[in-house]
C-alpha cells in the first residue's frame, strides 16, 4: 500500500449529521486508515454555538467559531458543508472551493439550485464537490450513477427519496389513518418536523430528484421547472381504492425520456404491488434505475438519520482522499455545470396510465357521460368500479353521491386534465374528481 | 476534461457475456467516451470458434484464436476474461497479468478459489483484477462494499444471488409445485441448466459469498471452509408451512461476524416477510448489507443474463480506463491477497432461531418427549403448531405420523442438531426432521 498521506478536515455545521460525521471521524479514525489507507484527521469543529457538540461530547479542543481560520488553514483539504439551509451554505461552499479546498456536502437544497454553479467554481480552483449524502441518506445511489452504472443510458429513475412521506403513507395504509392523523404520529415520533412542508409537500423529494436526474441524463436543470405536488392533499378514500386495485400509494420522484427530452416530476402515484418499490415502507428509502444494458436495479436504505448520512458524508471524505473522486469529477461529461441549461418536457406532455374518482349522481346516464367525455379525448378505459347502491325508491329527489372510480389505459396527461375537467362541471357530478397516475412496471430494455 | 486516451481491449471467450461486452463495446463507443471520456477499442475477440459471435454479427476482422497475439500486442492494455470454468481461466488469467494487462472477469468460481492469488499476481506485475460481474451480475454491489460503504464495518451480508434458484422458490410458493415440478419450469424457460448442480445444489452461491465475505470483512477465505447447502433437498411441505408462519423461503448466502471470527454460509432459510430481501422474486437477486454506520441498505436486480453481467463488466473497464480502480486497488487494505488465511466459524458455533419439521406419532406424549429433548439441550421453543387430528378410535393400532412444527428461539446450532438427531431417534418419530433456520431482521447498529 502507499505511504499514509494525513489528510485534515474541517467541518462547518454541528448538528444531526455534522455531529455524527464528527463522531465518526474520531472514533474510527484507526478503522478507517486501515481499510482505506486514508489518514482523516479532524482538525475544526466550527460553528456558532456547541452546545450539541458537547453533548455528544466531541474533543473540545476542535471547536472553532470562526470559518475563516479553518479555510486559511492550509492543511485544510476537504470542507464538509453541513449547515444547511440555502443562503449561508452556498457562501461557506463558494468561500471553501475558492479557498482551494474540496468540499463535501450533504445540501440537497443548495445542489438542487446551485449545484451546477458551484460545481462550476470548484472546477475553476481545481477541487471537486461531493454529495452522495445529499440523496437518499446512506444508500451509495450517486456513486451507482456516476460510477456502477456507468455503462447505462439510463431510462427512467422512480425514487422513493423522502422517509417522512413514505413514513405516513404506511401509517395512512396500515391502520386505515387520515392523512392528519398519520401525519400527527409521525411528529410524535420525531420523523417530521413541527413545520413538514418541505417534505410533505415534495420540495425535499424534488430536490432529489433534480441532483440525480440531472447526472443521470447529463442535463442542467432549472429546478423551477419541476412540477411538484407533496401528499398533503391525498385522501385517505384513494389510498384504499389503491389497495383494492391492486396499487400501493407512494410519493416518487420521476425522472424519464419522453422522446427527445426529459420530465422530472414529484407526485403521490398509485405503483403496483409487483413493483419492488411498493414494498418499500416506513421511513425507509429506495430509488430504482432503468439503464438500457443494466436494465433495473434498485437501491435501498436508510434515506435520513444522523449515522446513516454521516456515513455516506464519509465515503465522500474517503474518496476525495483517496483520490478516486476527483477522478470521475475531472473526465466525466455528466456533471451539470458541464451540460446547458435543458428546458424539461411538461408534465401535460408525458404519458401515463390513470385512476380517476368521481362522485356521481346515481341517476341513469351519468356514467355513460363521463365515458364518453373521456372517449371524446381519445382516452380508452381500462376498468370502472362502482360498488352496488341501496336501491332508489323514487320517493327522493336529492341526489345520491357515490365513487365511480375509474382506471384509463395510457394516455397524455393534458387530455386527461382537459376530460377531467369538463367531468368535473357535470351537473352529476360532486366534490373535484381524484387523479393519481399509475406506475406499473418500467419496460426494461434488456432480457 | 483531460484529451482522450484510447484503451485497446481483448475479449477471451465469446459466449452469453463475452459477446454482449463486444456488443456494448461496439454499439455505445461513442455513447462511452462522452460520458466518461474514456476511447474503449475493442481489438481482439479471442476464441476457439466464432459461431456465437457471427450470429452477432460482429466484426470479423477482430476475431483472432491466438490468445499470445492479443496479450503480446502492447497496445492492449486491459484484458475480459470471460472463458468460464477455473482451470483453463486460471491460465489465461495469470498469462494476462504477467504480460502486464490488468485483467477484468466476471468468473466467480475462480475468484472463490484463486481470487487471492491472482490478485497478487496481480500486484508483482503493476495491474489489477476487477469483477463487479462475478457477484450479483448487474448489480453494483462490489463497489457498495469496496467504494460506497467505505465508511462501515461489515456486520452482516445476506444475499439473494442466484437467480435460478430464487426463481425455482417463488414458482413452489406461488404454484404449490414441488421442487421437481419448478425445476422443470425453471429448465423450460431456459432459467436453470440441462445439470442444475452448480445453481441448485448452492455452489454458485457459495462462490459469491466467499467473494463478499473476503472483501466486507478484510480476509482470505478458504472456499472449501464453506458450508452448503442447496434447495434440492427442499421439501414442498416446508415451504406451505414457512407461508403459514408469516416467511418465505430463500436460499441466502449469508456471511456475519461470530464474536471475534466471521461465519460464511450457504443455506435455504425462512426468511420474515418483513424483510426487504423477502420480496425478491422470480429470477432477480439482491443483497443486504448490514453496516456499523450506514446500517441496512439492499441492492437489487438482475443477478445474471448477458446484457446486466456485461454492463457491469464494462462498468469495470471504464474504471480501469479512468484509473480509479486502481486506486482502491491499490490503497485498500481489504483485498484478499492482502490478509492471512483465516479460519471460518462452524456453523455449529453459529445461533439462530430454527424451524423444525417432525413427524410424530398421535400417541399421547409424543410431544411431550420432544419438548424434553430440546429442554436437555437448553434450547427454548417459540411456538408449536398442530393441526387438529382425526379422532383415533383405538381400533387400529398402526402409528399415525402427523406433522408437528416447532419454531425455536435462538439457540446454538450443534445444540439443535444434536436434538434433532435424538428426536429422530424416538419410536414416536417417523421420518427424519425437517431443519431450517429462521432470518428475521439483522439488528442494526444505528438509529
């Protein structure tokens, strides 16, 4: 083996996972140097206050609250940016790759709108930025895209990539919960935040998805672009229509070809229970890629959590100092900062299979008027189910409201919005009809 | 990005994989070098005839029968052996590292047996030995353990990794089909061999555990330490009776830490079909890996067929071309070749919970002396199941055998063995016992 290069470190933010990255580094340094041949040291513990730090009492002798004297540290090779949050970050992450330091972050939010940008400046100083914690928490998923998978076209990305969200749709499945109510147990349980809209909402997922959709594809994605609708306004009645079909309800983050472009998206789907995602459940994570000689394969784990991400954190740490990273950073195209902005296709263009809910007036004819809308957008039906009424005894002139649920063979989306619509202003009908697409499997491109 | 070296590639051995790396070589060049700006030349196609790789219809002018050619020509930098079989690969293997080639494989067998060897043969001559596609074919799951998973200690690794024996179990689970019957399903759709021994009997698993074990643990397994066993002993009835008990049985390559030394093994268990690897059917496979920081992550998909093993060969010469593999070849301590020989734990030493399947006699008492057998051992039971039996009217004095299945808490395998072997003993036991252990979740060490 050769010689051990010691190899000193800062890290800029001590919470959940900079304190676990800390904790790691400390205590298995010898581990780690032998397996790896790397020296880490950890030479600054900075942040403004270490309250949490001593909690877990870290080496007191590392704290240090002023950034500047870690980054004009010349022995300082590699930043680790986890402070979360947009603004501050990407200062720490500018000021660090122009200090010439390389930088490790697990900021899904700052990649998602200023990786390409940063990665840009890192490249301008001769350092690299890496972030395999920044998705899906422990599971090794941008090393399989930018290394694993590396001889893949790849197709198509379905991610389970938010474990608050999937921890309340196996809460709304398994005990038959309100959408409140599971999202009530999962606070108490510490696995959403008092404030979850950046999860329950999809922004979390969609940051994801724009990290790996862009390596995956070789684009720069505007992540405004991305079309985003969180689970916060699923009903508890579609999420059991789901388990009658033959479907479970899953946030994804999509990304897939459609023709010559690319659709990112986030949206609660109905995916089939032959799909290895449907069993993904609790807080866990899981994200399959359809690569065009690979065809599927799936990673799961640990999405979130303070070990599990340090530890991608430090696989990072691992590989910048080994040298490995900066390899694939420097010879390969993928990176977005060496991609053009893409303008991404919209949702309404891309194709899908759909479930429908409709509440329709028990009266003759209703659903012959909802076939035939649908017919009149060229969109073909592939199974209706309405459940037998009491019988009407004429006697009553109020209508009666009952679920007419509806699955379409694939269609556009745009048609579907379009035929929705108009079912929607039929005097027979109720409350807004549910829409969810449905994922069965991806066609894989391989035997 | 760095100019573009070209990297001139032989392929030994045109068959189901070999002639799908030629395939992707010549078909995605182009696609290769912009995404990972490395130039792959495929120069050589080395072997015997050229039926197979006519009906490919690749181009002939690479086809060459002298293997000396191809490794004397200096331009040659990296070679695929993909002969199959040990003695024969062993040869061409070490020829090809001695003229200074590194060499990719996806040979499994001889990486179980020689992997130690050839590595440091290997070593002696400035090269490397990747095989990404020896484990798990497409799936990247070599790299989780020397790349993405760098930050772990190794607790557990349990694995799904061949695909006709996970496809003969779900076909007995799904079809209530016996062994035979599934195995001649599984040889109809070309999913197992005209001779099966090598999937079926577990070897093929056995090869890649002592793979995964070697580098997850940092140590030199002697394959023939390893015990296993295959799923052609299987009884149908066990499976019916795993289903009932809330498990699916799979045939696991399993490697744990057992106090301070390592236990491989190869065996069909029951597995909790809370388990993630639980849901993996039909010819896919996956793997658990169990790590001290990032916990369980599972990666899953296509365990064999020439397009997924010939892209993760690829993956393996793009990494190679790039010289990243180098480096973990070259830095990392956990390579076999690199570790002492290390004796394996018996299974005996090993604890599990257990299955147990006994014929009994309805006389009174029977169950009683079982349960005494296995309280002598130390060995605590978890549940009895018996299903209700015809009334015996005494007039007919003949034993009626009728199934008794017993769950045991964890317990030390020689122990249960030894039970078992006295239960089998007593006038009131038919048949010999079924004996399966039990998989629940491995525990993590993280939160």
């Amino acid at each position: 083996m050769k010689e051990t290069k010691d190899t000193a470190i800062a890290v800029i933010g001590c919470g959940t996972v900079g304190g676990a990255v800390c904790e790691i580094l400390l205590r298995d340094r010898d581990l780690l140097q032998s397996k790896t041949g790397s020296r880490l040291r950890l030479k600054y513990i900075v942040d403004r206050v270490f309250t949490y730090a001593k909690n877990l009492q870290l080496d007191d002798t590392l704290f240090e609250t002023n950034l500047d004297h870690a980054l004009e540290d010349d022995e300082v090779r590699i930043v680790i940016e986890l402070v979360g949050g947009i603004t501050k970050a990407r200062e720490i992450t500018e000021q660090a790759l122009r200090a010439g330091k390389h930088v490790v972050t697990a900021n899904k939010a700052l990649l998602a709108h200023h990786g390409a940008e940063l990665m840009a400046v890192a490249r301008e100083n001769g350092v690299s930025l890496a972030f395999e914690a920044a998705v899906g928490g422990g599971i090794p998923i941008i090393r399989a895209l930018y290394d694993g998978l590396a001889a893949n076209s790849i197709d198509a990305i379905y991610g389970i990539v938010n474990g608050t969200c999937n921890y309340i749709l196996t809460e709304m499945i398994d005990k038959e919960e309100s959408y409140e109510e599971a999202l009530w147990a999962a606070q108490s349980k510490g696995l959403a935040e008092a404030d979850p809209t950046l999860d329950v909402g999809g922004a979390d997922s969609a940051h994801k998805i724009a990290i790996m959709g862009a390596m995956a594809f070789g684009i720069q994605v505007d992540f405004d672009q991305i079309p985003v609708e969180g689970i916060d306004n699923l009903q508890q009645e579609d999420v059991m229509y789901a388990d009658t079909l033959g479907y479970v309800v899953k946030l994804l983050a999509i990304a897939t070809r459609v023709g010559e472009g690319i659709s990112l998206r986030v949206r609660p789907v109905f995916i089939s229970r032959e799909h290895a995602l449907a069993w993904v459940s609790g807080p866990f994570n899981a994200v399959s890629v359809y690569g065009h000689t690979t065809g599927h394969t799936m990673y799961y784990g640990r999405g979130a959590g303070g070990s599990p991400t340090a530890a991608a954190v430090v696989s990072d740490i691992i590989a910048v100092a080994s040298g490995t990273y900066q390899v694939f950073f420097d010879r390969f195209a993928f990176w977005p900062d060496r991609n053009p902005p893409t303008d991404l296709i919209a949702v309404a263009e891309t194709y899908s299979r759909y479930y429908i809910r409709t509440m329709v007036d028990d009266t003759p004819g209703a659903l012959a008027r909802i076939a035939s809308i649908l017919g009149e957008h060229g969109i073909s039906i592939a199974s209706i189910l309405q459940d037998e009424l009491p019988e009407n005894n004429g006697a009553d002139q109020e209508p009666h409201f009952v679920p007419v649920v509806i699955t379409l063979h694939p269609a556009k989306e745009a048609n579907v919005l379009q035929a929705i619509n108009e079912i929607d202003e039929l005097d027979a009908t109720g409350e807004k009809s549910s829409l969810i697409s449905i994922v069965d499997d991806h066609p894989e491109g391989v035997s």
